[in-house]
C-alpha cells in the first residue's frame, strides 16, 4: 500500500499526461480510419474499431471526453466513403445516424465513468474523515504527511505534533460520547488556529488528535507547544458547560524527506509517552526513547520467566529508631538477578509491570518470599512490603497479604503494606475502602514517598493508615538549608497530630540523621545505615550493628 502511494504522486506532471493522453486517442483515430479504408469502407464491420477510442475518451475524461472522440469518430467517418473500390460514398442520412449512434454510446460510457468516478470520490472522502466528529482521520493524516514528506526541498523540515487530551475521559463520563465529540472538535479548531496560516488537525485516536507543520525547526516546536498548552487551558463551551482541559503534546520532525509516515507518527507517539511518563506538557522525540522502551520491552517479556525461573529475590533494609538508635524492622524491596549474576535496576522494569497483569505474580512472590524470610527470623518488629494500588483490589494478592499477617501474630513481628501517595490519586474513596480491608487484617498501612503526590495534607485524615514514609527529596537538604528542616518539621508535626508513625527514608549522612533526631522524627532508613541487603547479609547485618551498639561504638 505504501508503494503504491508513493508511486502515485510520483506520476508524470498532469500537462504531460494530458498530452501522452491526447495523443494516443488521435492515434487511436487515425489508425481506426486506416483499417476502415484499407478493408474497404464503411459498408463492412471495421468502423467499430473506433469505439476503442472513444470508449477511452469517456473513461480519462468521462462524459466531455466520451461526447467530443465520439463525435470525431463520427466525423471522420462521414468522409470515408461507402466503398473505397467503387468510390461510393454514404448518405447524408447514414452518417448522420452513425455519428449519432456513437456519441450516444459514447455520452453512455462517460456517464458511466463519471458516476463510477464520483463514487469512488465520495467512498475516499468518507474514509478520509471521523464519522463522529468530522475531522479527517488517521487514513488523510498518513496520505497527506506522506504528500508532505515527498514535497520535501531546500532542507525544509515537515513536523508533526501527536496531542493528547488527558481528561476527556472525566468529560464522557459526566456529559456522554457527543460531548467529547464536540470538545475534540473544539480542539481541533483551537490547534488549527495556533499554527501559522493554519494547520489541519486529524483525529488519531478518541483522545488524539495531530497536527501537520510545515517549514519548520525543531526549536520551534517547544513554543509552539507552548502556545497549544495555552489555548487548552483557555475555557470552552462544551452542550452549554465551560470545560477547561489538560493537553500532553509529543513531537517528531524530518528534515532529509526519507522517512516515511509511519516513522514520524512511531516517533511523536513514543514522545508524547515520554511527556505523559515525565509529567511534561510537551516533549520532542529522541532517539533514547525507542532505544529505552525495546529495552523495557524486552525485559518485560522476560519477567514471567525470570519469575519462573527464580531470578528475583528480596533484599532488605534496615528501619532505625531514631529515639534509641535501635533496628524496629525493615523494608522488602525487590530485586532481579540476571542471568550474567548482575541486579537489574527496579526503576527499569517496575513501572512497566505496574501497568501488566504481571503485577499479580510479581506481588504474590513478594509477598510469600517475605512471609518465607519471616519463618526464618522471627524476631523481625516491623516487616514491610510495597503494593501496587493494583493491589489493592486485587483478591489473589490480598489473600496472600491475610495469610501472612494471620501467621505474623504467632510470630514476634508486625506486618506493614508501603502504598505509594500517588496511588491514591485516582479514587480517594475507593483507596479508603480497601486500605481499611487491610487494615481489618491486622496489617499497618504507610503511605511511601510522602509529599510528592498531592498538592494537600488534607486527604491524610479521611484514610486509615498507620504511617508516613517521607520522600528522599525532603532530607537531601537537611544539613544546610531552614527551609527545608522547617518542611521537614512540619511534615512531622503533621503525621504525629494524626496519631502517625512518621520514618524518613534516603538518610545518607550523619548530620542528616541528628536533624531528624532533633526533629522528633520517629524512624529512618537509608543508606547511611544500610542499603538493602540479602537475607543472609542482612540478617548478618544486624548481628554486628547490635553488637556495636551493645558496645557503644554507636551509629555507622
């Protein structure tokens, strides 16, 4: 399909087939008028040979082309006589009906041809064009960049800009499918109007749309990405309601005419992905994002193996309590041993899977690998494990969970589930709900990464947990900046009115350990204690940091 429209715009210019056209009907004319007057005249069967003609007349230029080589069909053979041998020639009558008969032949065929034509062009329209909103789809946009892509000269560049509205499913829910028609055509028009001299907006997807640029560079793009952003979060009217919406632009550009359609529209969407990942309003491709995601790609595809195949493994690290300086308890946190024996990164494969069904398997060997590590060191205090907010409604999982917490209480060790803030965006309620399940199991529940999720303390009140875990990013500048020991301080004061127990983890240095003391902090973790550690590591760990503080050799 791609070379077939490829080689239709490299047809020859319309002037010369036009003459290339002409010129094979007046061959056509002549040679037919030959073979009549060689074979005799009109009296025999051969003037049909001129309907050849005049048939393609009508079929290159429909009912004009069938009507006018009809008619010179006709003419010509008007002057032919009746029989060349005798040189009698036909009556006026004759060839007035001959000349009649073929231009009724020949306005049939055109007519034919021209409403088969006109078929065909409305068949292309409608399938050029979204049924629900009217905007051309995705069939124009590949035509068209690729008209665009083959008109490339002068290092003129072709740009194309995916652009994603990230709330429209929020507006079919409350107003129904009709108005996010009307809002993507609302869009469409605003996208339309930022572009210099105007831009076609395409319809990609439901929640898609994209945009043609032309001559374009690719500093150029950022602004006017910035100039889109600015015109979404203007109001619109959407069935009489002001709607204000959110949009996340990715974008790819040519400059050599080489690449084809499929390859621009590959790459503004990978980067458009890569906004939405980095929370970025617009993010041009790169090279890395493909490189980045055939690598997440594959390692996905090897997860269920490696699971299989016993490759992933637990490591643990210490909990300190900062009011006596002893180990409370530790966090599970997963890790992957490849093949070469090396750890692969959690942050490579871990986000992906979130978004898999895989995050069941995953989280069940968490779970029944931490509970096998607690049969084994009973005198554990406090053991937690991360969940996936696609835990929490996951019955396998929470089975799982149960079973551990129930066998816990025979045992000197608590449970604990770390769930990351910015889980609980989606659905406050729901989220109170199944934390409180878990809750009625027995296990505590901290909320991990505090303070990079929302923008409010005041959720914190309506759920069930039992802690607070603080972002890494709030203790980097403890040593020397106030403003960060203030924030720091009020996060604690925050989690202590709530009855919470508050740990602050990423603690590298010892002068960030004595603020956090002197704060009131209740626990820490990090890696001036200790990283995460195999079990055996960890648990040799332990041994030797009690025995340093039986000896008052004090922290590390």
């Amino acid at each position: 399909m791609q070379n077939l429209r490829r080689q239709s715009l490299e047809a020859p210019p319309s002037l010369v087939k036009h003459a290339m056209n002409l010129g094979a009907l007046g061959l056509l004319l002549m040679l037919g008028s030959l073979v009549v007057y060689v074979t005799g005249g009109t009296t025999y069967a051969y003037p049909y040979l001129l309907l050849i003609p005049v048939l393609l007349g009508a079929a290159w230029y429909l009912l004009p082309g069938g009507l006018i080589v009809a008619l010179a069909a006709g003419v010509l053979m008007a002057f032919m006589p009746l029989d060349v041998e005798t040189g009698t020639f036909q009556s006026s009558s004759n060839w007035l009906i001959r000349i009649a008969m073929f231009m009724l032949l020949g306005g049939v065929a055109g007519w034919l041809f021209q409403s088969r034509r006109r078929a065909a062009e409305e068949r292309v329209a409608i399938a050029r064009i979204d049924p629900r909103s009217g905007l051309p789809n995705t069939v124009a946009l590949e035509e068209d960049l690729l008209k665009s892509l083959s008109r490339q000269k002068g290092g003129k560049s072709v740009g194309l800009m995916l652009v994603r509205i990230t709330d429209i499913t929020d507006i079919m829910e409350a107003m129904g499918m009709d108005a996010s028609d009307e809002l993507v055509l609302a869009i469409g028009e605003r996208l339309r109007q930022a572009i210099r001299d105007g831009a076609t907006a395409y319809r990609f997807s439901n929640a898609e749309l994209a945009l043609i640029v032309h001559d374009i560079e690719a500093e150029d793009l950022q602004r006017i990405a910035n100039r889109l952003v600015e015109m979404g979060e203007e109001s619109l009217q959407i069935q009489r309601v002001p709607v204000r919406v959110q949009l996340v632009m990715g974008s790819s550009i040519s400059t050599s005419g080489e690449d084809s359609p499929e390859t621009l529209i590959r790459e503004a969407r990978t980067a458009m992905f890569a906004a939405i990942e980095r929370r970025l309003s617009h993010s041009s491709y790169s090279p890395a994002f493909s490189r980045r995601t055939v690598q997440a790609i594959r390692l996905i595809a090897r997860v269920r193996k490696g699971l299989a195949e016993g490759e992933f493994e637990l490591h643990y690290q210490p909990k300190i309590r900062l009011a006596d300086g002893r180990v409370c308890g530790c966090e599970g946190l997963i890790r992957w041993r490849g093949s070469d024996g090396g750890l692969i990164p959690p942050g490579m494969f871990m986000p992906k899977v979130e978004n898999t069904t895989l995050i069941t398997p995953v989280s069940r060997f968490v779970v029944e690998e931490a509970s096998r590590f607690a049969e084994r060191y009973m005198d554990l205090g406090e053991l937690s494990i991360n969940l996936s907010v696609h835990n929490l409604y996951d019955e396998e999982v929470l089975n799982v969970v149960k079973e551990l917490a129930e066998r816990s209480r025979s045992q000197r060790y608590t449970l604990e589930v770390e769930i990351t803030e910015s889980a609980l965006i989606g659905d406050l309620g729901a989220a109170s709900q199944a934390i409180q399940r878990l809750r009625d199991f027995g296990v505590g529940v901290s909320i991990d990464d505090f303070g990079t999720g929302f923008a409010s303390f005041e959720y914190l009140r309506h759920l069930p947990i039992t802690g607070l875990k603080i972002d890494r990013a709030f203790v980097v500048g403890l040593e020397d900046d106030k403003r960060a020991r203030d924030l720091m301080a009020c996060m604690i004061d925050v989690g202590h009115a709530l009855g919470l127990v508050v740990t602050a983890e990423g603690v590298e240095t010892s002068g960030q350990h004595e603020c956090l003391r002197e704060l009131g902090c209740d626990q820490a973790q990090g890696f001036y204690f200790s990283p995460a550690l195999p079990a055996a590591e960890y648990l040799e760990w332990c041994h030797d940091y009690a025995a340093r503080q039986a000896g008052g050799a004090g922290h590390p």
